[in-house]
C-alpha cells in the first residue's frame, strides 16, 4: 500500500523550475533511495514535499492530497525532515533540540514516555532539573545513546557526527510516519555512516518508519533501500527495486560512479 503518492511534481525557485514533473510512490513501511548528481532536484524534491518550494502537481499522503498545505500542517501529519546541513539549532541545548522535535505532538503524556523510553540503556533514575526525562527522548537514545552524555551541552558545540545524530533524533520525536532524510552521510567518517545507516534499518523495522532517503552514497543507499529512483536535472530517468539497480553494470557506470 502506498504511503505517499506523487504525480507530476513540478518545483520552482522564482522563475527556475528544477522539478519537471516527476513520478513516484512510496510503500508503507519500506526505504526509497533517491538518487543522482549534485544539482539533479534531490534537496528540491524533497522541500516539495514539505511544502517549502514552490509546486504544482499532485501529492497524496495517506490518500489525502497534502499539496499546497502550509509546512507546519504537513508535519502535522507525521513527515520529518532532516535538511542537508542538519539544520540543528545551534544556540540551544541537545535537549532543547530534542524537546523540539515533539513541538507539534499534543499527547504530552505519552512524549513524556518517549522521552523516558530512550535511558534503556542508562539507570531508570536519571532526571534532569528534578523532572522525569520526557519518554520520548528514552526512545531515542536507545539508538543514539552517545547523545545522552551532551543534553546539557550547545548543540553548535557537537561534532558533526553528534549533530547529525541530533539532527535525526529531534525528528524521530515527532513520531514520524515517514522520515525525509537529505543527505545524511555528508561530511561523516565512514565507521559513522555504517552506524548511522544501520540505526536507519532498525528504525524502520522496529517502527515501521517509512524512509525516503536522498544520497550521494549510492551504494550504501541501494543497499539499504527497498525501492531506488535516479532523478537526472529535474526528470525520474530510472527506477526500480533497489537490488537490481545496484546489480546493472551499465547503470553502476553511466550513473552511480562505482
């Protein structure tokens, strides 16, 4: 069953268009790759998505038409995005940060809980200012358990490899249905993009997230992707199951560059 639908997305910033109507679905519960050069309409897609650029055509989450909808609405509705550049807010706390990610969810109660989920691997007393940690965040450390040891610490402080994990946590907080992801191996060392892509797996089948994923890293993205589309200047030239894209020499050597 397709989670999101997209039919004829065109996107423009002022007068240039970068979309040129493109095609492409997204499974329940699965990992789409999307990939290409710099400059193909990755980032841009998916901006359209979230209702950041300027769009015409027709998206469907859930089966309701989400195009045209403010941003904040379409978070709302269970899409976090992680932007290329992390986006972490830099002059506040991880926890600050983290405690963001849940800003449009009103079932306090239960945030409470995630954020007391992500101490499974830390002493069940652990509190911050005399208050229980929001269960929330327990959920997240349990795959990020290294950001625990920075809460009170300035998010612009972290290495990049904090942020990025940041980055991804505070999205995790909304409790996301689907998870946009731009980018995330960029500028990291490779142990932490294996680690990295691993917490991805396990988010998507211990959650049943569903992932779209935008990466340079062809290869690591088709080995964890379900479904692969190769967008080239702004038009789908290619799509299919990630595996057996990964297997086609010709396009291993005309596209993906390994």
């Amino acid at each position: 069953m397709a989670l999101l639908e997209v039919k004829g997305l065109r996107a423009s910033y002022g007068p240039t268009r970068v979309l040129h109507g493109i095609d492409f679905a997204i499974d329940e519960g699965s990992i789409t790759a999307v990939l290409g050069a710099n400059g193909a309409g990755k980032t841009t897609t998916l901006r359209a998505l979230c209702g950041m650029v300027k769009t015409e055509g027709d998206v469907r989450f859930g089966g309701a038409r989400i195009d045209g909808r403010l941003t904040e609405d379409i978070v709302r509705l269970g899409i976090a995005h992680v932007p290329d550049g992390r986006g972490t807010f830099v002059n506040l706390t991880t926890e600050e940060n983290l405690r963001l990610g849940a800003y449009t969810r009103k079932d306090r109660a239960a945030v409470e809980a995630d954020l007391e989920r992500v101490f499974t691997y830390f002493p069940r007393q652990v509190r911050f200012d005399r208050r229980p940690v929001l269960a929330n965040l327990e959920r997240v450390f349990t795959y990020f358990p290294r950001l625990k040891e920075r809460l009170r610490q300035q998010a612009g402080t972290l290495s990049g490899g904090e942020q990025q994990m940041l980055a991804v946590s505070r999205a995790l907080m909304l409790r996301p249905k689907l998870l946009l992801l731009d980018e995330p191996s960029f500028g990291l060392a490779p142990l932490l993009v294996r680690e990295l892509f691993e917490i991805m797996r396990t988010v998507n089948q211990r959650e049943r997230v569903s992932i779209l994923l935008v990466e340079q890293n062809a290869a690591m993205a088709l080995a964890l992707a379900n479904r692969a589309y190769l967008i080239e200047t702004g038009r789908v030239v290619l799509s299919g199951a990630a595996a057996e894209i990964k297997r086609d020499d010709a396009v291993r050597r005309s596209y993906l560059g390994y």
